[in-house]
C-alpha cells in the first residue's frame, strides 16, 4: 500500500447505513451491491485486491478459496459471531487475520433461541396459521393445548455468551432448571448465576432436559452432534431449538423423530446448507422454523458492523485486534 493511500477495504454484502457510511468515510470501501454471496472466484479476485475483506455466514470460504494464492488481504473482519464458514487454519497459512463479532449479539439471539421455545411449546406457529386460514372455530377446552415451560429442566449445549444469556432469560424469566454440556469446564461462579449444573455428556443432558437448546460452534467438529441416538435419548415429548449452526443437528433424523412423535417438538433458526430447507423438514410436524434471524435488529446489525470496524482500526494501527479468532 502507498504511504498516506486509505486500505481497500471490500464488503461482501449490504450492511446498515450508519456502519457502512463510517466505513467509506475511514476506507476506500467497495460494496457488493448485488447484495448476494459472493461465488469462490470473486473471492479469488477480492484476496488479491482488498487489503481488508468483510465476509459474513453466507459466504463459504473454504480451503479452494485460498488455495495456491499471493493475497493482498490482510484480515477477514467477519460479520458475525460464528466463522466455520471460513477455513481459518487456510487463512492463516497465507498470513490473514481472522476477526469475529462476539458480544455484541448474544441478546438478541438468546432472544429468538427463547421465542423459538415459546413459539414450540406454546403451538404459537401453528395458532397463528390456523388463524389466517380462517379455520379458528372458537375457544374450546382441548384446542391447540400445549406445554408449560415454567419450571421445566432447559438443557443447553455450549456455554458461551450466547448459551449464558439463554440460561439467564429461562432461569430468572421463566424459574427453569438449567443443566449446561460444555466442551471445557465452566467456573462455578458462572453456573451459580442461573444455579446450573455442568453434565459430563450431551448423552446425559438430553435425557435429563424437558428443552435443549443448542449454543455451540458449527463446523466439522460439531457436524450432526445431535444426531438419530441422541435424538432418541430425548424424553418423549421434549423440545430440541437451534439458534446455532444447521450442520449441529442431523436434520433428517429430526425430521423423523418429529414425524414419528419421539419428541414433542422443534424449533430451528438455522439449516445446514441455509437457504435451501430440506424437504423432510417442510413437511415435519411440530416444527417452528425461522430464516436464521439471530441477530436481525436494528441494534444488533450495526453494533456488529461497529465492532468490524474496532477490529479493523486496531490491525490498520498496527495493533492487536480484539477479536482476533485466527
Ligand atoms: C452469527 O453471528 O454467527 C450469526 O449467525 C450471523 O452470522
């Protein structure tokens, strides 16, 4: 870069107005203004001349991506909190920086991932279908009866920020009883704060919990984690969500579990190859599906866009990113 030139920055996709006003007022910033993800050979052409690229969830960024390149591009700031989409071991053998998102969007995901709980306990997707179709008859005793949520055992997979703030709103809001798998231990002050217990296995805490509600990283390493076994150690009549990542959860085994009337029900904001939903699952009972809104406020979108843009000052500054992940 030319001593005094502004770094090229590219952002993949659209983002708030306020963040991206910022950006080209700090970079030369360049946004792909179709708004769509970008194919592997526009990310080719971008590595080797941006010296910053803003991807987010939709943008695979696998090893063929990277492969064989001399990139320009110094650092991935990604929009978002989860980055598997990105093959950061690759990235980095180029000598890239990998930055996330954290923080910043626990709430407002914790928030869907208690929406997706209530919405699925309550028949509130199915109410408010038969509503709009006209096919409401009137109150009646046993109509659309679901089931309580308060005080029942929740379940959560990883212990994160996110996972955190699940526990918080089920415990304080709702008296639930928090049981919490995590891949390292979790400090005793931390499960005390929603009076948790940390189980030794997702075995375990899927046969101990009414709810359980997923909050740990997607990728390879976590690829059909809930899967037909675990499915099956559920008690009968209990509730999977996901606000994670599609690829957690085996979702023809969900599928067959919901259609066979294993589990009482489901409720999924994300899809392992998102947008596309499988089939099986359009035609699941007891499902409530949402398209990935995690992080979808106005809040959150641009804290995240702001937090991009800390990472980026602190690289462009010579200086270590918060948010470094790779
Ligand atoms: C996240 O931040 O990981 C959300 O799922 C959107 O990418």
């Amino acid at each position: 870069m030319a001593e005094n030139a502004r770094p090229r920055v590219l952002v993949t996709r659209r983002w708030p107005a306020a963040v991206e006003d910022k950006l080209s007022e700090l970079y030369d910033a360049e946004f792909n203004s179709e708004d769509v993800p970008m194919t592997v050979e526009d990310f080719r052409a971008a590595l080797v001349a941006f010296d910053a690229v803003l991807p987010t969830v939709t943008d695979r960024m696998g090893p063929e991506v990277f492969d064989g390149l001399v990139p320009r591009t110094k650092i991935l700031g990604n929009y978002g909190v989860g980055f598997s989409h990105i093959d950061t071991a690759a990235a980095s053998r180029l000598g890239i920086v990998v930055t996330n998102t954290p923080d910043v969007l626990s709430d407002c995901t914790a928030d869907i991932a208690m929406t997706l709980l209530l919405m699925v306990a309550r028949r509130a997707g199915e109410g408010e279908r038969e509503l709009r179709a006209g096919a409401w008859t009137g109150w009646r005793p046993t109509h659309l009866v679901g089931t309580k949520v308060t005080g029942k055992v929740l379940g959560i997979v990883g212990f994160g920020r996110i996972g955190q703030e699940m526990a918080r709103r089920a415990h304080h809001g709702f008296g639930m009883t928090i049981l919490v798998q995590n891949r390292s231990k979790v400090a005793q002050e931390v499960l005390d704060q929603v009076g948790a217990v940390q189980v030794d296995s997702v075995e375990a805490l899927m046969e101990a919990s009414d709810f359980v509600s997923l909050h740990c990283p997607g990728g390879a390493a976590n690829r059909h984690l809930v899967n037909a076994d675990r499915l099956a150690r559920m008690k009968p009549g209990g509730f999977l969500i996901n606000t994670a990542r599609g690829e957690v959860v085996d979702e023809a085994a969900l599928a067959a579990a919901l259609t066979e009337g294993r589990i009482g029900g489901a409720g999924l904001d994300v899809f392992d190859g998102e947008p596309r939903v499988a089939p099986e699952l359009m035609a699941a009972p007891n499902l409530v599906m949402l398209p990935h809104l995690g992080s979808a406020t106005r809040e959150t979108r641009e804290a995240m866009g702001f937090r991009v843009l800390d990472n980026l000052a602190a690289f462009f500054a010579g200086e270590a990113p918060p948010d470094r992940v790779a």
